[in-house]
C-alpha cells in the first residue's frame, strides 16, 4: 500500500481544497507502521483522504482505521491520476517509485469505478466523516483465515478445519467491536457473513446510508472533465425518489458539437406509471430549459437531449447551481412536479477543458433562435447500467 500527498487545480478536492492525501494499492501485512510514520507527518494538515484498494490484510486495516480516529479526517472514494507518471500506467514500476519517493505530486480525482474493496472499507470506518460519491464503488465480502502452524508435524484435516473456525470466531469479534467503536450499525456484520470471500457485494446507497457509512440522502459529483474517447464534461447524483425508499442514480453529459454550439444529455431510470413527463433546467433566473420529449428509451433508461449556445451554457456555469424539473402525469390525470437544486461546482473549469476540444464555429448566418433550442440526443447513447457500473466509451 503506497500513501502520498498530491495537489490538484483549485477546488479539485472541494471547495477551497486542493491537496489532499491518497492511499492506494493493497493492504499489506506492514501497512499500519508505515502509515502511521506517514500520517504523523501530515495530520497537522487536515487534508482529505481518498482511498482506492482491493483491500488486503484485516488486522492491519483496522490498526489504520484507528489511527484515522485519532484526530478527525474526511474519507472519500477516489483514483488519484498522477500527472508526473506522464503516459506511464498509474500502477507501473515507474509510477509506484515516484508515489513512494515522499515528493508531493500533482494530480486528478476520478470517483468513476473507483473501488474499495475487502479491508478497506472497514479501514475508512476510521474516519469521522466517510462520503462515498455516487460512481464510486465500496464492496465486501468475508474475510480469509489463512492458518500457519508450527512444528515438524504435518496438521490433519480435522486439524485445519478447527483451526480455520477459530480464526472466523476471532475475526468476528474483532470486526463487531470495532464496528460499534466507530458508530457504524452491527449490520454491515451481518451482511458480510453471508457473502463467500470468494464473491463480492457492491453496498447500494440504501446499505450504505442504513449502516452509517454515509447518511447523505442526496449525493452529487462536481462536473467533470473526460477526456476518454469524445470529450466530455459529466456530472453523476443519487437521491431517493419521492415516496419510495429506493435510490435513483441520473447523470448529466456535455458534449460539444462546436466552440459555440452544445448538447446536454440527461440520462435516468425510465419512468414506468407516468404520461406526458417533461424536464426543464434553469440557472434560477430568466435563462430556463425544456429538454427534448419525448425521451430516447433504451434498456429500462430515458435519455433527455438539448442543444445550446455558449451563452446560455455560461449563464449556468456562472451561477453556484441549478434547479431542475421533472414533471409527469399520472394515470389518474394529476400532474406532479419535482424541482431538486444542483451544484454548479466544477462546470467553470470543465468547460474551459472541455472548449480546448472542440472544433471552431463554421461561419454561417447569425444566430436568431431562442437561447435553448431542444434535440435528440446525438452520438452513442450510452447508458447508467446500475448503480456500479456507469457509460462506457
């Protein structure tokens, strides 16, 4: 397991946050001693920390965990793309060498299929404040008991079998006093036991808001710039639909056709009781919206599309967030809204990278329609697969 600083562009981390400390790699058997000499170094700096693993040793996971507890620390879910790698893969000889030199490093946070796995989620159960961002991934399964004996002679099976029992009893109880140590519900314990180590189980956010890991209702990503395949700017959010106890995951995606012209895509669960549903954005002033109805349906998933001027997509980018309406008639005739607010944080400088892009404007006659002008959406409709797994180029 590697831990170092890394420095992003402003607010990369969150509001007036630029540095933050990732911990990556798998949890080693000599973990604990290592972040405990890194973290004493750091802690005065209160920085976030963002962890990506497949988790790894149990006993060390939990030592680090308890570090965590000593002073209060925000945890999160994230990949940190080290920009001094250059074209080096992040987990190449190269990369690792320059995580593990000590230097403070630039880079990116990517929470799309971010993971942490195993050991690590009970490693971030340390942390007195734990936000898992809706593409990111927190999974769990039991642990491994891996029996060592001593002596010339060769253990029987009945040997091992009473061995490897012991070693989940106190496992267990290990894990249950630590769970109620950390303020999270002795359910999480539960759960694990009935998932084989050999498998694996991606928490939902209903699992992870009733275990308190996180108990945010609503979570939302900043936008984000990708560069993968078509630019793109993204935002992702999760929240719990209005009278019912499941949570939906939508995603917003910006593409540019020019340095002038763009298409919002929006993407949700298909609605499957409702007519004549529409959706509308606005900045919360006199620049609003109507997106393009019906939808594109595909695979269970509606895909809402607008084209727009740069105006009107600065007039948005220039406010701190955004409403937006979805609205719907059901059967029985009534018409129900639902306008939710969204942060803006992020779309400034997304849409700078994302403008670095795009084609120039073709000359042509000026342009008279309205701000918003609805369409299709253009290009490969790609869809939110489920709550771990989201479009792919």
């Amino acid at each position: 397991m590697t831990f170092y600083v890394a420095k992003g562009a402003p607010d990369a981390c969150g509001r007036g946050c630029d540095s933050w400390i990732a911990v990556e790699g798998q949890v080693d058997s000599a973990a604990a001693p290592r972040f405990r000499k890194f973290f004493q170094k750091v802690r005065g700096r209160n920085l976030p920390i963002y962890f990506s693993s497949p988790g790894g040793n149990l006993d060390q996971a939990l030592a680090m965990g308890g570090m965590l507890r000593e002073k209060p620390v925000t945890a999160r879910v994230a990949r940190t793309v080290v920009r001094e790698c250059g074209f080096e893969a992040q987990d190449s000889d190269v990369c690792l060498k320059l995580k593990q030199s000590g230097r403070e490093l630039h880079g990116e946070l990517w929470t799309r299929g971010a993971t942490c796995n195993s050991a690590c989620p009970y490693l971030m159960l340390g942390a007195t404040t734990r936000e898992i961002a809706p593409d990111a991934v927190l999974a769990v399964h039991s642990p491994k008991v891996v029996v060592h004996f001593s002596g010339l002679a060769t253990p029987t099976r009945e040997m091992r079998a009473a061995a490897t029992e012991r070693g989940h009893e106190r496992a267990d109880r290990m894990v249950a006093s630590y769970i109620v140590r950390m303020g999270v519900d002795i359910g999480l314990l539960s759960l694990t036991s009935t998932v084989k180590f050999e498998d694996i189980h991606a928490l939902t956010r209903e699992e992870i808001i009733r275990f308190g890991i996180d108990r945010r209702e609503r979570v939302e990503t900043p936008w984000i710039f990708e560069n993968i395949g078509r630019s793109t700017v993204r935002k992702v959010a999760t929240q719990k639909d209005d009278g019912d106890k499941s949570y939906r995951l939508s995603q917003w995606r910006l593409f540019c056709v020019s340095t002038d012209q763009f298409e919002l895509d929006f993407q949700r669960p298909a609605a499957t009781s409702s007519a004549f549903p529409t959706v509308l954005i606005s900045n919360g002033g006199a620049t609003s919206l109507y997106f393009k109805s019906p939808p594109l349906k595909a695979q269970g998933f509606e895909i809402w599309g607008v084209r727009m001027n740069r105006a009107s997509l600065q007039s948005l980018a220039d406010v701190p967030q955004f409403n937006f309406t979805e609205t719907s008639q059901t059967l029985d005739g009534h018409r129900l809204a639902h306008t939710a607010t969204f942060s803006s944080e992020g779309l400034a400088g997304a849409l700078d990278s994302l403008l670095a892009t795009c084609p120039p404007a073709k000359p042509t006659a000026p342009f008279t329609a309205a701000p918003f002008t609805a369409c299709r959406p253009s290009g490969r409709a790609t869809l939110l697969r489920n709550s771990l797994e989201l479009d792919r180029f």
